[in-house]
C-alpha cells in the first residue's frame, strides 16, 4: 500500500508542468516588482524584440535585449554611467500566466540570482 501511495505521488509531481509560455512576453510594457533584504521595488519598462526602456524612481534607462532562447534574454545597457551598469544581466522566465511572468535575474558570469515579477500593462 505505502508503495503505491509512493508511485502515486511521483507519478502527479513527475506529470506537473510549469507553465511557461514566454513567447507572449517578448513584447509589451510591464510593471515589475523585486524584493531586495525586504523592501520592494516597482518598475516600468517597456520592450521590443532587441530594446528595453525601463523607468525606476523618476529615471530612465535603456538597454540592448538579446535572446538566448524563448525565455532566457541578455540585457547591455546602452548608455552606461559606471562600472556596474557596464556589466551585462541575464534574465530567466521561470513561470507565466496570462498577463505575467515570474523571473530571475543576476549579473552573466555571477551565481547570485534575485527574482522579481512582472505584470503586462499593456501589449504593443
């Protein structure tokens, strides 16, 4: 009995699939919001296929957007004004519903990730 309960409950998490439709999200102005040692941050940003423009606190910043694949993108700030916005951010899509997605985000090359979600307020 405790061996078929056993299969039971691996074959339900085994047949579970994150959704993640990221297509949908390649495109679009967004709202986004991360949580930083407890306090949260609000964004927003717009993106086409190869640009984004994101405004934080009164300020705007553009950057190039490469694909890596359907949910994976490369971010290179355009302008950058020090050495940390010199450095490139990759960006992972981990789950989406209809009008949002959650993701994770950190410097290329580092292995401290911080995630955040982000909301479509409008598709362009």
């Amino acid at each position: 009995m405790k061996y078929l309960l056993a299969l039971s409950a691996f074959l339900y998490f085994s047949c579970y699939q994150v959704e993640r439709n990221c297509n949908n999200f390649k495109t679009g102005t967004y709202e986004s919001t991360i949580t930083i040692d407890g306090k949260e941050y609000k964004s927003m940003f717009s993106r086409t296929s190869d640009l984004q423009v994101e405004t934080f606190n009164g300020l705007k910043d553009s950057a190039k957007v490469r694909w890596i694949n359907d949910c994976e993108m490369v971010f290179k700030t355009i302008n950058p004004k020090n050495r940390a916005e010199q450095k490139d951010i990759h960006l992972k899509i981990l789950t989406t519903t209809k009008d949002s997605y959650t993701f994770e985000y950190g410097y290329v090359g580092e292995t401290n990730k911080q995630q955040g979600d982000a909301k479509r307020v409008k598709l362009e």
